[in-house]
C-alpha cells in the first residue's frame, strides 16, 4: 500500500452526526469522496434529505436518518438504521453542536444545560453506544469535533459554556482512546478555529482584529480546507493516531 492509498476509505461506512449543514456536510461529503458509504444525522428531515440526494446524485454513497443526539434511543437508532442500511459501521464523526454567546453572569441554567446536552453528553451517549459497537468488532474510529475554544477564550465574544464544553470533548477523546487502543478503536479529536460556515459570522468587519488580524495567516479558514482532516483522521493514513487533538486553527491558538 502506498502512501495516498492510506487515505481511501473504500469498503468502510461512516455516521456525520449534525451531517446536514455547515462543517456535517463538508465532512460527509470529505468522506464520501474518499469512498465511505455515509449516514448523515440530524433532526431537520427536509434538509437531511436534500443534502443526502444531493450527494448520491454525485454518485457518492449516502443516506439520511432522523434523529436528536441528545435523546440515547435516537444515539441507538441511529446504529441500528445504519447497520440495516449499508451492513457495518467503521466510522463515527460526533460533529453535532450549539454555542450560546453571553458573559458568564447572563448565561442561563437553561442556556448552560443546552450546550452542554449537545455539545459533550451528546457526544458521549454517540461515543458509548458506536465505542461499545466497534470494541465488539475489534475495529473502528471516532473522531470528535472539538474547537480551538477548548484551548482558549475567544474574544470579544465570551461564551463559557462553549469552551468548557469543547475543553471537556478534547480530555473525553484522550480518555477513551486510552481504554478503547487495546480493542482496536482509535479516537481523535479535530480543533477548528475560524471557519466560514452559515453559522459562523467570520468576515463581518467587527470581528476582524481579533479573529483574522490575531491569526498569523490572517484569514479565515474554509470548510473544503478542513474537511480533509477529517479523512485524515478517519482513515488508515492516521492508523498510529490515536487521543490526539489535531489543531486547524491558522496558527491562532499559537500566539
């Protein structure tokens, strides 16, 4: 096997949870090209299901489930419609988020327990119920999205449930990659900075002296340059990577 083979995920299945916008879709689609048959997750059915036609149109390999991450019988279905649908699962990509953007004193109970149901439990209910499928199989890969606000506070914006959230994913995936390496099961985690989505208001003239003019390549990143990361990841071209947090970031968290 040569080195780019290593990157091909022919023959292998992979879930993108929040996999129907935004960074979900560039790393479905990432995976796809790559060769993966993919399951996309999310809970707006109309979107999930252009996103996944959209794909296959291309020729690529993907289907849509509904589900809410949050709820553990949704986590279980998920498995279970994807093994019904392309026979294995290799792969779980726990991308599914929220942000809420308020000082620490203004941060609501219920703001601070959404974030946290979505961003780490979430992850957590996903990582048990796949990690405990691929300890089974001896095989199998999960890669968490973390953020570069897990290693930093963001300015000006302060948003503290956020980065504990993201702070607490880098130290799960570090802690199952420990107790799951015997069994075969790598777990990453991947750390974007500032990225162009819909959601992420990256070139808005306010926001340029901290976010852009801090980062030593003084720009914004793109989903199609960190999707790639992803396969990465995924892949057997990162087979002695294992509780790693892969930085994408411009260089900002360097300074």
């Amino acid at each position: 096997m040569n080195a780019m083979d290593r990157f091909s995920l022919d023959g292998r299945v992979a879930v993108v949870t929040g996999g129907t916008r935004g960074l979900g879709e560039g790393f479905a689609t990432a995976l796809a090209d790559a060769g993966a048959s993919v399951m996309l997750v999310g809970r707006d059915a109309e979107r999930g299901r252009l996103v996944a036609d959209g794909m296959t149109a291309r020729g690529l390999a993907a289907d849509f489930t509904r589900a809410d991450v949050t709820v553990p019988d949704d986590v279980t279905r998920t498995l279970t419609s994807t093994l019904e649908r392309f026979g294995r699962v290799d792969v779980l990509i726990n991308n599914a988020g929220a942000c809420v953007h308020a000082p620490a004193l203004e941060v609501t109970d219920e703001d601070w327990r959404h974030v946290m149901d979505v961003n780490l439990d979430a992850v957590w209910q996903c990582a048990r119920t796949y990690g405990r499928h691929f300890v089974g199989q001896r095989s199998g890969v999960i890669v968490n999205i973390g953020s570069m606000s897990g290693l930093v506070v963001n300015r000006p914006q302060w948003q503290p449930a956020y980065n504990a959230s993201k702070a607490a994913v880098h130290h799960l995936t570090r802690s199952l990659a420990a107790e799951w390496g015997p069994s075969g099961v790598r777990v990453n985690a991947l750390a974007p900075g500032y990225i162009k989505t819909d959601m992420s208001p990256v070139d808005e003239p306010r926001f340029r002296r901290y976010w852009i003019d801090d980062a030593p390549m003084q720009r914004y990143g793109s989903v199609e340059e960190l999707a790639p990361a992803i396969v990465f990841l995924a892949s057997d071209a990162s087979s002695f990577v294992t509780g790693s947090v892969l930085v994408a970031d411009g260089g900002y968290t360097a300074f």
